[in-house]
C-alpha cells in the first residue's frame, strides 16, 4: 500500500531543472538513446568492485523498513534485508524468494511458509521459522510505529512453527492480500536480535538483515553507505546475479534538490539518481553518456475525486461529465513534458488487476455538455458557468498544498478546460489540508495517489472501508463495496482479477474517479553502469549492477 | 558596565521566553498533526492503515495527548534544563541532532560572513575612493545587484558554471573546504551587497561632516581621511548589521544547504517543519533566539570601543 507523494512536500524553492541540467549535457551530440521502459539499464560484462555513487530525492530518515512507509526507507531496506516472497513486475505474479514455496488455505486465512535452509543475517543468525515469527510479533509490537506492515497484517492471529524450515501465519478473516504484502519491504525480514532492539536505535542504523549488503554508516542529511556481503547467496528471483553483488560499496546520497541531482548526474559527480524531473528527460535522453530507465508503478492512475456528498456532485451524470470534459493527453503533454502515459483506466497498466477502460476515458466536451444538461444544468450564466433551475452556479473547488508545482499547473490547466463545458473550477491552495476523515471535506474535487502491486489497492482507496483512505467513507456504494471485499476472500489471481474489472468499470460509471495519468519512476542512469535494475514498484536492486571504472 | 550587562541578560532571558512560547503557540495553531505525518496520513502522502487506538498509544508516547497547558510548561521547564527530548521523525535526541549538524553551519556561516565582510567593504571603500567617478558608480550598482539577486539564484549559478561545467568544485556535500566555497559565496553575496550599501552611504554621508572639512584643511589625504577619520564613524550602523545579519546567515542556510545538498542546521530546520516535529522546532527556536540576543548584546558592548561617544550607562537612569 505505497503511496507516491503526489504534490511534492513543500520545498524551500523550485529551481528551473532544465536550465541547471542544459549546461552540463551539452556535449551531447544527439545520438541514439536507450531510454524507455524497460526495467534495466544497458550492460556488457560485469566487473567486480568499485562503488556506485546514486542520489537520493530525500532523507529516509530511518532504515528500518518495517517502521517507516516512505519509498526512499522501503528502498533501503531492500538493499539490507529480503522478503519471504518477491513479485514478478511484469507479471505481477508472486515468487519464491526466502519461501521456496506456500500454501494458502481456502478462505485465505492461513498461509503457510517453507524457508530455504542455506540463508543467515548479516550478524551470523541462521534465518528460520522462529525469525519469522518474531517479525511479525515485532510489528504487533510496534502497531501504529509500523503503520504500513501492520495493516497488512491486520487480524493477525499467531504463527505456527511446524517445523524448524516451515511458518504457519494464521488471520482471524480472510486476508488474501497478505500474499503479496509478503512481497513487500514493510514485511522485509530482520534479525531476531535486530527484533528486540529499541526500534528507534533500528532506524538509525542497529540493524541486520539477510540482504545483499550491510549498513556501513547512515549520515542524517548526507547519505547511506551500503556495504557488500560477501557470503551473500539467495538473490532475489529477479536478479541474475545470485551471489554476491558486483559493487564494494553503494554511496546514496541525499540530493533534495531536482535540477542539483540532474546537474551531478550529467556532470559525472554521480553515476545513477532518482526521480528525474520530467522537464529534464528529453535533455537526458538526448546525452548518449547517459540512459533513462522509466519504471511504471503499479498504483492507481493519479485520479481527480469527485466528493460524493458535495450537492453539485451527488448527481452521476454530473461526475461523468467532469471525466468527459478533460483532455489528458493535452495535460500530459503540457504539464510533464510528455513523459507520463494518459490514464486508460482505474489501475495503471502495471497493476495485476489493470483492466483497460480507456474507451470510457476519451475526451468528449460536447456529451458532457449533454449530460450537465440532463442532470438539470440547463442554463449558462453571462460569465460562462452553467446554472441550475435554483440558480446555484456549478462551482466546483478543489483544496491542495503547494503552489508553483506541476500538480498546481494541472489544476489550472483542468481549470480553462472545465470552462469550455460551462464548470467554474475553483482553486484554493493551502498551508496543510484539513485533518478530516474522507466524508467532511469542506471541498468538492480532490487528487489522491497510492501505489501497490496487488488489486487490493481497489478496496483500499474505492470502498467505504477506511476513514483516512477510502474515497467513499461514510457514503458507501454497497454494490462495489461488495465486490471489493470479495478481493479479500480468494487468492486465485483470475477470479480476483474478474472481481477487480467489475469493481473498476463500476468505479468509472458512476465517476467516482476521473483518472488522468499514470506515474512513472523514471532514474537516469551514467552508461559506465551497467546491469541497473529496479523492482515491482521502483526500487532499485543493486544486486546485478557494476560500474566501470 | 556590569549592570548593564546583567539587564541585557535578563532582556535576553525575556525575548528568548518570548520567542519559545510563540513558537510554541504557532506550532499549535498551525493545522497539521505530527502524527498524521509520521504515520503517513493526509491528502498526497503515504498513507497507511491504521487502527484509531493504535494512533491513540503512538499519541501517547510522545506525550501529545497531555492538555496543552501541560505540554507548555513541561517544554519550559526542559528548555531551562536544555533537555528538548527526541525528535519525532527519527527518535534521536534533539541536541545530538543539532550538535552534529552545527559544526557545518557554523564553518558555512564564518566563511560566507567573512567574505560578505571582505567584500562588502571592499566595494564600499572602491565606491568612495576609486579617482575615476564612473568606476565609482559602476561598484555603487554592482552592490545593488548583490542586494537584489537572491541567494538561491546565484547558488545555481555558480553551481551550474563551476560545478557542472567547469568541475573545480563539488556541487554537493560536506567534504572538506572545496564543497564549502560555492555556499559560502551564494550566501554571501546578498549580505556583502547589504553591507556595501549601508557603509557606503554612511562613509558618503560621514565625508560631508564640518570635521572631514578640517581634516581636509590640514592636509590630509584622501585615505587617511577615508580611513582614520570617516570609517571610525561610519562604522556604527554596519556593526549593527552584521549583528543581524548572523540570524541572515541562519535564514539563509536553510536554503543553501538545501540547494547544495549540505548537511546542517538549515536542513534540520526544513525537515523538522515539514515533519512538525515539535521538539527539534522548539530546540532550533531557542538556539537562533540564544545566538541573536548574545550577538547583539557582544555588538551592542563593541560600540563605545569604537565611537566614544556612546556610553553604557551603568547607574539605573
């Protein structure tokens, strides 16, 4: 349940990217890139040693990837330790990883594990079912101190140690997303003596894992440097590399600013970032020194979210409307370059339940017209907004934090296209949103983002289920409500994926989203690496990667 | 003398209370929750699922379910103690936060100070004393340029030229003296160009005094006037703002050090904001207040060295 941060947190300025980024590239001569979506990045023959200096967008500020959300923890907790399972980013199919096989029980309330045998942490504990265990009594430990993994152990009843190799997890209710939930770093397995530590000497560094490499030292502000293990022997499945990795060292560092981390790219100070700016890929694509690698998430497509209980939009033909009267393309080109791919349904395409409902996502100004018009906005006003029979004009606003950002651009933008068919979008931006639960927003339109390589991503934001979360709190539509909950009761990838394309036409037909683009992590990558690769949804496995001196 | 100290103390004593307690109260009227941030909650952000009474122990302890009130003296009576707890966001103590972040600041605002001093003179002496009365104003209107251009674009300015291009310096970090030059410059420009202006018009200002003319009279030169007569006096004003302009340097920090990715003080600040990370907030708070008033206080004792005429009246007036 990983969530992009949508507007980016507030920054002490924006820096024109692309003007910083031009200078540096400019020995570029225009030849051939290798950009594109492909999970990893050109490479001949790996070489041995060396370290990769890679720049991150933010602090983690922890790297316990347990305790904290935020993809830049999650990421380093890759690199420190493994999960029981990994997932297929194509695919979306979950594989054997520390578990060399399971078995679900029918009502998907237990799962049971079988371990490999031949792996340690990095402080010499062999990994078993009793390290398993304590994991997740840790996370019950910790509760809203993990609050990604404990909801995804939510209804935990106990684990089972059948045998030394072999964990039993047990749920009051049905929990069918836990599967892929064990694919995830929040459920990243730590040492059994890491589990008793105080949590908060974790995040700063006290911590052993069974990944591929170690925590040589993690600087607040500056940077995390990944040591290599060199006994390392059970590689994710989707590495080529199975031992140990090619690199000494990783040297992350922190580089908060956009067009400072293109600049230190194309300028040789660092060999590979994070989070390139869409406005500076077209430059970066131009430099043969240098290729771009865009990872699709798999999330939801960056919605606008029509509020249920606003009296504009209860009605939904009005809801409708608003998705008819956007031209995404059109935003996509002008407010990212581009880059990102325009929504083709409630899912991105690298979800495993994506169901493609482009056809319902074209732009149609003139049937919004009509269905504004049978839904009672008959008149225009002199300033161009409908009106209805009470007179109360289609007004219709939008609260967000962070002004000069693309996604503020976006709104603008949605702002003169919503005139064309008669709505008056207002936009109000803020300090800090509201502390609210989803159904007393006193707004009518907001954005939302949430990335998840499991259809569960569905219930999650579209049910009525969770008050922070899901769009539909306190209004629920008990049809998709329903299906939503049956994604929790089977495993069987079709069936959940049969239940998901209804849930998601649903979600369309009555507007409870209007999805716009999908986000790509997209990395610049020096062509002295070779072998970079990123997981299901964006991290970087360094496992496979080397670096030519 | 020393009485005036100690009643400059105790002003101190009262601004710094007043500074904590406002930051204290603005930290509490300003929307946002410290745990909905730390547990990812809120439009945008990750978000995670979480169950109310599990949010209600996280509450708990950090002490944030206590009534404000409470809160408020609990904070006084640390401060005084210079205990301000953890951090929210990584659980570290705060003065172990702050004590390895200073010695970068510190280094970052010595240098930008000095040459922001160096230079800012410089251009106020050639503005006065350079023969020729266009290079006069050609330094008068570069200081303008100083004063005008902000910190962060000549930042990038001078990372983009001689960092990425021509690669004499590093564009980020904190090793060594090379990847201090280009943020101590970008924060010192503005401030040189404040400093040039204020003492240059204070030594213009100073050159058409009666005493300069008698100076003048008997036979001084144009640098020994400048020097020994005019700057004496001129000098007033400009020790007030380099008093200010330590907290400049502290504002501005949090820039640079964003920009060129430094680890320090400035970052700390950035971070503990957007975090509401009330204890780190609240440290930082009481340093920079603590710093101004004993800066000003040293400036304020400086004077009668430098003018005579300023005495510190030591009897209660």
């Amino acid at each position: 349940m990983h969530i992009r941060s949508f507007r980016p947190r507030w920054r002490v300025l924006i820096v024109p990217a692309a003007v910083l980024s031009l200078a540096a590239a400019s020995c570029g001569t225009g030849s051939q890139n290798t950009s594109g979506d492909a999970r990893s990045a050109s490479a001949t023959e790996p070489v041995r040693g060396g370290t990769l200096k890679y720049a991150l967008a933010s602090d983690p500020e922890c790297v316990d990837p347990q305790q904290k959300p935020q993809i830049s923890v999650r990421m380093i907790g890759r690199q420190l330790t493994d999960s029981l399972t990994e997932q297929d980013p194509e695919t979306g199919e979950i594989l054997p990883w520390l578990a060399t096989s399971w078995e679900v029980s029918e009502d998907a309330r237990r799962f049971t594990f079988h371990l490999r045998k031949d792996v340690t942490f990095s402080d010499g504990t062999p990994f078993d079912a009793e390290a398993v265990k304590a994991n997740f009594e840790r996370i019950l430990r910790l509760g809203a101190g993990a609050p990604q993994a404990i909801g995804f152990i939510a209804g935990y009843k106990g684990t089972t140690i059948v045998d030394k190799y072999t964990a039993e997890v047990d749920f009051e209710k049905p929990n069918a997303q836990f599967l892929q939930a064990s694919a995830t770093q929040s459920l990243g397995i730590l040492s059994p003596k890491t589990v008793t530590k105080d949590p908060k000497a974790v995040c700063l560094g006290d911590i052993s894992g069974t990944g591929p490499f170690t925590l040589e030292r993690y600087t607040p502000q500056q940077g995390v440097v990944l040591k290599r293990r060199d006994d390392y022997a059970w590689a994710s499945p989707l590495a080529k590399n199975k031992g140990a990795a090619y690199l000494d060292r990783v040297d992350l560092r922190i580089i908060p600013e956009n067009g400072v981390r293109t600049g230190s790219l194309s300028s040789g100070q660092v060999d590979a970032i994070e989070t390139v700016p869409t406005a500076d890929v077209a430059t970066l694509e131009k430099n043969p020194g240098f290729s771009l690698l865009s990872a699709p998430l798999p999330a939801i497509s960056i919605p606008y979210i029509p509020h249920v209980y606003s009296p504009r939009l209860r009605d939904a033909r009005v809801r409708r409307a608003l998705s008819l009267g956007l031209n995404r393309q059109e935003i996509v080109n002008a407010i990212y370059a581009g880059v990102y791919p325009v929504a083709t349904g409630v899912l991105t395409k690298a979800n495993p339940g994506y169901a493609n409902l482009g056809d319902n996502l074209s732009y149609d100004p003139d049937q919004a017209v009509r269905l504004l018009e049978e839904a009672g906005w008959t008149k225009v006003g002199k300033d161009g907004i409908r009106v209805n029979a009470k007179g109360e004009r289609l007004s219709l606003e939008i609260q967000y934090v962070g002004t000069g950002t693309p996604a503020e651009q976006m709104h603008q933008l949605v702002q003169q296209q919503w005139k064309k068919i008669g709505v008056d979008f207002v936009l109000k931006p803020q300090k800090q949103l509201p502390d609210l639960t989803r159904d007393k927003l006193p707004y009518d339109i907001s954005t939302w983002s949430q990335t998840r390589g499991d259809v569960d991503v569905l219930r999650t934001v579209y049910s009525s289920f969770f008050s922070n979360m899901s769009m539909l709190y306190g209004h629920p539509d008990k049809a998709l409500d329903q299906l939503l909950t049956g994604l929790q009761t089977t495993i069987d990838t079709q069936h959940r994926n049969e239940i998901a394309a209804k849930a998601q036409a649903r979600i369309l037909d009555q507007g409870y989203a209007i999805p716009v683009y999908d986000l790509l992590a997209i990395f610049g990558i020096s062509k002295r690496v070779g072998g970079f690769k990123v997981d299901t949804d964006g991290k970087p496995i360094f496992n496979d990667a080397w670096k030519r001196s | 003398m020393r009485g005036y100290v100690v009643r400059r103390l105790v002003h101190g004593a009262f601004v710094l209370w007043a500074a904590v307690t406002l930051s204290f109260a603005v930290l509490h009227l300003v929307p946002g929750d410290p745990v909905s941030i730390m547990l990812g909650q809120g439009e945008g952000a990750d978000v995670s699922n979480v169950s109310a009474a599990q949010v209600e122990a996280l509450r708990a302890s950090l002490g944030l379910d206590r009534p404000l009130p409470l809160q408020y003296l609990s904070y006084l009576w640390n401060a005084v103690h210079l205990d301000f707890g953890q951090s929210y966001s990584t659980g570290e103590p705060v003065t172990t936060m702050i004590a390895r972040a200073l010695p970068a600041t510190v280094s970052l605002a010595l240098l930008s100070l000095l040459i922001a001093v160096a230079t800012g003179v410089g251009a106020a002496i050639a503005a006065t004393l350079l023969p020729w009365a266009p290079a006069r104003s050609l330094f008068l209107s570069t200081t303008v340029v100083g004063v005008s251009v902000p910190s962060f674009w000549i930042a990038i300015l001078l990372i983009q030229l001689l960092s990425f291009r021509l690669g004499w310096f590093p564009a980020v970090g904190n090793d060594g003296l090379t990847s201090l030059v280009l943020p101590a410059v970008s924060l010192a420009i503005p401030t040189a160009g404040v400093l040039a202006q204020v003492l240059g018009k204070s030594i213009r200002t100073a050159l058409g005094e009666p005493y300069i003319l008698t100076a003048r009279a008997k036979g001084a030169g144009r640098l020994r006037i400048l020097l020994r007569h005019a700057i004496r006096n001129a000098s007033i004003p400009t020790m007030t703002m380099i008093g200010m302009m330590v907290g400049g340097v502290l504002a501005g920090a949090t820039i640079t050090e964003t920009i060129f990715a430094r680890q320090g003080v400035g970052r700390i600040t950035v971070d503990a904001i957007n975090a509401h990370d009330f204890p780190v907030i609240q440290a930082l708070v009481f340093f920079a207040g603590g710093l101004y008033v004993l800066v000003n206080l040293v400036v304020d004792l400086v004077y009668p060295k430098v003018d005579p005429r300023i005495v510190v009246r030591t009897a209660m007036a």
